[in-house]
C-alpha cells in the first residue's frame, strides 16, 4: 500500500510497536485483513464467545434442559452479568442488571427517577440526545404528565440557574453519537444535584470505551447497551443502573413476575424484589446474556485507563491524518482535537458521506455515516491499531481524490 506521507508511515509503526494492549487484538476474531472501525455500532466476535455458546446450546439447553435455570444458574445471569458490567462502569456490585433493551431500560430509569421527585415538573434531555432517547423522554412525560425541555450539555447550568427547582430529572449522554465529543459527566451530574434534581446518563458510547465512575460521582441512574464496545453481539441485553440509595424507594413501572420478591411462590399481588432485581421485567434472553457474559472477558486484566490513553492515541493519530491529507480534499473534522473533550471515534464531515463509506467498505474498511453528512470512525482501543488508522485513511484519500465512488448510491440499505 502507498501512502503520502513516509513520516506518518513510520509514525504508526513507532505508536503499534509501543502498544501494551498489541496482544488484545487476539481476543477477537476479525475477518483478515478487514479494517474495522464500526465497533461503535456493532462490536465484533470476541473469541471467548463461540466456544460458550456451543456449550450453552448443545450442554446446557440440549441436555440439561429446564434443569439449567438451577444448575447452571440461568436465574442469575442478569444481575451477574449486570455486575461484570458494574467493574466497567465503576459500580459496585447489586446496582446494575442486564437484560432488554436501551430503550426498555430507559423507560425503566425515566420512570423511576421522576417518581423520586414528585412535584417537579420538567424532564430535561439534550436535543441532539440520540432519538430513542428523545422519544422515551416524550413517552415518560406523556405517562407522567411532566414537560419535556430540550437543553444541550453547555446550557445546563444556565437553565437551571432558572428554571432547576422544577427541574425532576436530566437525561443525557456523556457522548454526542455524531461528533464524537465527549461531556463533563462530573461537573453536570453536579450541577444537577445542586438544583435537586436527579441524573439518568446513557453510556451506549462510552461502556467499555471509556474510565467511567458512577459510584464516584455520585450518579443517580445510567443505561446503556451491550453490542457497542462491549462486543456482546447483535441485540446483546442493555443494562440498567440505579444507585443503591434509591433502591429503598423506587419503583419501577414495569411489574413483570422475575421481578417479584417470590416469584416462584406466585402470589396474587405485585411485590418488588429487593434492591436492583426489581428491575428485572420478564423472563430473561439467556443465550444473548450468556453471549455477552462471555463476551466481557475481553477486559479480564485490562486497566481502563489504559484503553483511555490508547483511545486518544487512535482518535488523535487519526485527526492528525485527516490533517495531513483529507482537509484539503473537502473534508471537515468536527470531532473535538482537545483530548478531554474527545470520546472513541472520529467523524468527518463531507457531502458525499454515504457514497463514500460504502466505497471504503468495498475496500475493506468498515465504518459508517449519519445523516446527512457525516463519516463516523469508530476504534476500540482493545483491537484497533493505529495502522488501521492510516489505512482508513489513505484508502479515503484515495478515493475521494480520484472521485472512485458514487456520489448519491441508489439501493441503499435499511440499515446505515
Ligand atoms: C445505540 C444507542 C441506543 C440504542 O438503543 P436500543 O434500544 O439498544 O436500540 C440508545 N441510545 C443511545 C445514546 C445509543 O447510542
């Protein structure tokens, strides 16, 4: 492969030969030579899964049967697995469950945080918030006869400066799933509090990705999603955190019957388990959670700050490229440069985004555009090298530079 510039060449040798979590990569199975930068859409296969699966199907489903929920503790598998997820997040255990999806377990969170604060009236979510988000936030105030305000990151304080007494609860995500840019989750988890109001965070970008702390920071609730940097799979269970001092007091809005106190005892009326179970709706996907069980061992022995230090290597190598040898081409970096406000992917924006894109995939580099306008490269510091980086890169180039793709495909996918 060619590329401009024999200083960025050797720059991505220096940075990969460095590179304490080189050997991670092995933990997954990516198709050869594919360079694959969609991993904050869809993790890849981590090689720990396969093997668990088959058992789980063949041993634990085939043979053992309905003996499994005991015997190879299928009734614990969402708080388990919600506790492995808790080590990620900075939870400590009996606060997190897995199970459903993120935009069930938004409702769950929306419900419960604003049954916490009765008399307050607003519901606050950030109006580039991703649309699920949005939508849940209109569906909960509907429910609870709230209002919903729409106010970005930066104009919180402000807004509540004025309006925070009536303010129940603030929804949002450290991680704009556009641009990339990434919010102080500490200085507005506090702010929040200062007005009385209670904070629901979405960490669908930022799990896995990212040193997270919600013990610390005293967070109120969070969600987020399986199948982004945690690698769970296709529709892996998101997972729902609720801070152990509310577990005295909440309710959740959905009384499924695994989230009863004695479910098996099949009493007449509702009771909610004790502490974060009461979370638990239905009967629970065991292969998906099983899936992502397996999956999480990816991060057994894994320092998070590190992938943090090697994320920011990634994104910032991958905008020094774009600096070097795609600006003038047409395209504009809008993910921040300044590291703290930086999250795990870079997106530019150019006109011909979507043409471009399927372009490089054909090329073997896989990312993908949100409408209307932007590329979006997502790198996972577990398994991305910063010669994938380059790569991405001169393959862009190259293809915008001699006009190789369609500008405006026809037959689009559902799925972008
Ligand atoms: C990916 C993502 C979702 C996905 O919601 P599902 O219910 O799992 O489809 C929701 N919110 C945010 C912020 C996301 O990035």
């Amino acid at each position: 492969m060619t590329t401009a510039s024999p200083a960025l060449d050797e720059l991505a040798a220096t940075l990969d030969a460095d590179d304490p979590l080189a050997p991670v990569r092995e933990r997954f199975l990516l198709p050869e030579g594919l360079v694959y930068l969609d991993g904050n859409s869809l993790g890849p296969l981590p090689a720990a899964v396969p093997p668990v699966l088959a058992d789980v199907v063949h041993q634990q489903w085939g043979t053992d049967l309905i003996r499994s929920w005991n015997d190879h503790a299928w009734w614990q598998a969402p708080l388990r697995v919600g506790d492995a997820i808790g080590r990620l997040i900075g939870a400590g255990p009996g606060q997190t469950v897995a199970g459903d999806s993120t935009s069930v377990q938004l409702f769950t969170a929306l419900s419960a945080a604003t049954g916490l604060r009765p008399g307050r009236s607003l519901l606050v979510t950030d109006p580039g918030h991703f649309p699920t988000d949005r939508y849940l936030a209109d569906s909960v105030a509907r429910l609870h006869g709230l209002r919903v305000r729409h106010v970005t990151p930066g104009n919180l304080e402000r807004f509540l400066a004025d309006e925070g007494d009536d303010v129940a609860v603030v929804s949002y995500s450290p991680v704009d799933y556009r641009t990339g840019e990434l919010h102080d989750m500490e200085s507005l988890t506090r702010a929040t509090h200062r007005a009385g109001a209670l904070v629901l965070w979405d960490l669908c970008h930022a799990a896995g990705a990212l040193p997270l702390h919600l013990d610390g920071l005293g967070v109120d609730f969070a969600v987020g999603c399986g199948y982004k940097f945690l690698s769970g799979g296709p529709g892996a269970p998101a997972f729902l955190y609720a801070a152990r001092r509310h577990l005295g007091a909440w309710q959740t809005p959905l009384s499924g019957w695994t989230g009863h106190a004695d479910p098996f005892g099949l009493p007449q009326d509702y009771t909610p388990a004790p502490g974060v179970a009461q979370a638990r709706i239905g009967t629970p996907p065991i292969l998906s959670l099983l899936a992502l069980e397996a999956a999480l061992s990816v991060f057994d022995g894994i320092d998070m700050a590190q992938v943090r230090a090697k994320s920011l290597s990634l994104t910032g190598f991958f905008l020094r490229c774009a600096e070097d040898m795609l600006t003038q081409l047409g395209f504009e970096p809008v993910t921040p440069a300044d590291p703290a406000r930086r999250a795990s992917q870079v997106a530019l924006r150019h006109p011909h985004a979507y043409g471009l894109i399927q372009s490089l995939a054909d090329q073997g580099v896989v990312a993908d555009m949100r409408a209307p306008d932007l590329l979006r490269f997502g790198v996972n510091a577990l398994y991305t090298s910063h010669q994938d980086i380059l790569t991405a890169a001169v393959r862009l180039r190259q293809t915008a530079a001699t006009g190789a793709y369609d500008p405006s495909p026809a037959g689009a996918g559902t799925v972008t």
